[in-house]
C-alpha cells in the first residue's frame, strides 16, 4: 500500500512527519506548513513497514 509522508525545513532544521498519510491529507499538511512558513515543503511517496 502506497502512503505518502511531508518532508519539510524549520529553523534551519529538517523534518519529516512521524505519520503515514493518504494524498489527501498529505496534500492538507502540506497546506498548514505552508501556511506556517515551513521551508521547501514536499509529499513524497513511502511504503508501510519501511
């Protein structure tokens, strides 16, 4: 099963989500990031258990 996972930069630091999350609600925590003034904000696919 494909999920997708937000990797984003804050204060210089990066970051990628500790949760596994459908397009859908990829796409909306991309959008609060954004919105937050993360840096260079981007889904990426991930497979469970890896």
């Amino acid at each position: 099963m494909v999920t997708y996972k937000v990797r984003w930069e804050h204060d210089g630091r990066s970051m990628v989500s500790a949760v596994h999350y459908d397009k859908p609600s990829a796409e909306q925590r991309q959008a609060e990031l954004n919105a937050s003034g993360a840096a260079n904000v981007e889904i990426f696919e991930s497979v469970l258990g890896k």
